[in-house]
C-alpha cells in the first residue's frame, strides 16, 4: 500500500486555507499534516516535522513567502514547494524558483485539480498555471534570443501593441471583487445582481483582456494598472 503525500500548508486567508484543506482532506492519498497561517508558525513546526509536500502563499502577514520556501528548502531539501498565489508576476515568479519552489499555481477560486497537481509535484513535475508557464517560456526565450518571430518582426516595424478595450464601471467592480477572493455568487449578492449577470460581465471582461480565466484577467488588469 502507498504511503500517503504528508502536506503542510501556510496561507494567511482563512477562507482559502479552509478551501485547500478540504481538498486534500477529501484525496485519499493525500494528508494535512499541518495548516498554519503565517510563516513564523509553518516555519516553527517544521523543525520537527517533516513532510513531503509544502503549499506556500506568498503574500503572508509576518514575512515573505520566499523566505518561507528557501527556509524550508534548508531545514527539508527532500520538501517539495509549491506556491499557491494571487502575484502572477514575472518578479515573484522567477523569486520563488529561485527560492527552491518546484511549483506555481495562481489562485483562480477554484481547487478542483489542486490535488492532481500536488500528486504531480510529489511525482517530480513542476505543476504551474498556463500564465506562468507562458512567462517562464517568453523569459527563457528572451535570455537565449529565441523571441518568435511575429514579436521580433513587430519591433523591428515599430509598430505599437493594440491596447486593450477599457472595461466598464459594472465589470470593472465585478473584476475587482473577483480579485479579492469573492464567488460569483458572493458577487452577485454584493453587486445586487444575479450570478449569471456576473458571469455575462466576466465573459466580458475576458474578451477584453484577451484572456481565458479568471487569474490571467487579474494579473493582465494589474499589469494595466487597472487592479492594484
């Protein structure tokens, strides 16, 4: 019989930390070993225990989540790290793999394969959303000059990149509630609408932005200075 993957996790919003537990609490071959909600506790427990998997949000209150993974990576090197994050930037990115994170999933409101790739990442894979494999591979292509061929034709034309149609005051509160953690549902309640009006408004705004889930519609806003 296999063992079972011993996950810790650290994420300071209750509500998420509670959404996550469920989910690895519901895998039979998954087990929360341990759920804290700032760094100085997951980092303290840690010294004497330990698993096989580490769930790490980035944004926490006491310190860093970098400094939470290269901590861990010190005191468990047969850890794997993976980080569960609204920052889909390059920076934090490239940070947190450089701090020894073996993954990196945005948070999009949902968990349904969060246990998939926790299996995965035990199984020596690098699970990661589309967005930030997509920047991780625009990165190595920069460094090693292989730019596609249509962005360096474009450059070389100066010809300027299409700026995105501007959202509306409605999808532009839809998007900012969505950004904080709420459902559709939850939403809709605050906005006095239905959830399928918002789901109209988030299809909307995914038009927009030209993209195809609700973490690329964040990150695209914030990297407009849209979001904060």
């Amino acid at each position: 019989m296999t063992a079972e993957t011993q996950v810790a996790l650290v994420e300071d919003d209750t509500g998420m930390r509670e959404r996550i537990s469920r989910v690895v609490d519901a895998d039979p071959s998954l087990s929360l070993a341990y759920s804290a909600s700032n760094a100085s506790d997951i980092l303290r427990w840690l010294v004497d225990n330990p698993v096989d998997v580490l769930l790490v949000d980035l944004g926490l209150p006491d310190r860093p989540g970098l400094q939470v993974i290269s901590q861990c990576r010190n005191m468990q090197p047969a850890c794997a790290v993976m980080v569960l994050s609204i920052f889909g930037d390059e920076a934090n990115m490239v940070q947190a793999f450089e701090a020894g994170a073996s993954g990196y999933l945005l948070k999009d409101g949902t968990e349904a394969d969060l246990a998939t790739h926790i299996r995965h990442l035990r199984a020596g894979g690098s699970p990661m959303s589309p967005v930030i494999a997509r920047k991780l591979l625009r990165r190595w292509q920069a460094h090693s000059g292989g730019a596609p061929k249509e962005q360096s034709a474009a450059k070389a034309a100066g010809t300027a990149t299409v700026a995105p149609e501007r959202l509306s005051p409605r999808e532009f509160e839809v998007l900012d509630l969505v950004s904080r953690g709420f459902t559709y549902v939850e939403v809709g309640v605050q906005m006095g609408v239905s959830a399928s009006t918002v789901q109209t408004h988030i299809r909307n705004i995914y038009g927009k932005l030209d993209v195809h889930n609700k973490s690329e519609a964040v990150f695209e806003a914030r990297n407009l200075g849209w979001l904060p």
